[in-house]
C-alpha cells in the first residue's frame, strides 16, 4: 500500500507566541503600497462618477440647485476638481504612511515597556497514519 492512500489525520498544538517588534521598513513599504492603490482608485472613482453625474444632468441639477440659494456664480470646474484631488491625495499617501510608520514606532516602544503582546495560535500538523496489514484473513 502506498503512503499517498493511507489516511491522515490533523494533530494540533496550542503554541503562545509573543510579538514585541515591528519592523517600520516594512510598515513604510506596504503602508505605502496600500496608500498608492487606493489613490489610484479613488481618482479613477472620482472620474468615473464625474462622468457619470455628468451625462446624467446631476453635475448641472445641483449647480441649479446652489445658484437658487443666491449663488448665481457657482459652477463645477472639473479639471481643476481633479487636479486639487489629485494633489491632496498625494499629500494623503505621505500622511497615511507616516501615520503608519509612527504607529509602528509607537508600538515598538510600549511592547519594550510592558514586553509585548501574547497570542494564542493553533498549530496543525498533518501527519500520514500508517496502515498495518490485517494478518487475520488469508
């Protein structure tokens, strides 16, 4: 019999790890990452919208809207919209990872004070049972 037939079974260990480090390299790196996607797709959203709102009539409804209230000047400029979110959303990444590297860095110096945070996991190990031969039939 072969060993890839042979039933297996989970066998699991309740394991403590303790983590007391962050590493801020790694924090800047995927904090950054994650901050230039989603600017990507918040500008690629607001263009999306923009265009949406503007086929449909909204753009020009709440422009209507604004100059009953005595604002006969108000309009939407939509180039110099995205251009200004454009600009702010780079300012966004660089805030929102130095955040991040700073939460890091924070995070590091408590866990040296108080000596980190204790997690319980699970380990499973796969382990292969062994089949012996039933010697009773013949």
């Amino acid at each position: 019999m072969n060993s890839e037939s042979a039933p297996q079974r989970h066998r699991v260990r309740k394991v403590t790890r303790v983590i007391r480090d962050v590493d801020a390299w790694s924090v800047f790196k995927v904090g950054l990452v994650l901050h230039a996607a989603l600017y990507v797709v918040v500008l690629i959203t607001g263009f999306l919208l923009w265009n949406v709102g503007s086929a449909t009539g909204t753009i020009g409804n709440v422009e209507q809207f604004m100059a009953s209230f005595g604002w006969d000047s108000f309009a939407f400029k939509g180039a110099e919209l995205f251009q200004a979110m454009a600009f702010f959303g780079l300012f966004g990444i660089a805030l929102g990872t130095g955040i991040w590297v700073l939460a890091a860095v924070v995070f590091n110096l408590i866990t040296e004070l108080v000596g980190g945070i204790r997690v319980t996991v699970l380990e499973e190990e796969v382990v292969a049972r062994t089949v012996e031969p039933d010697h009773t039939q013949r």
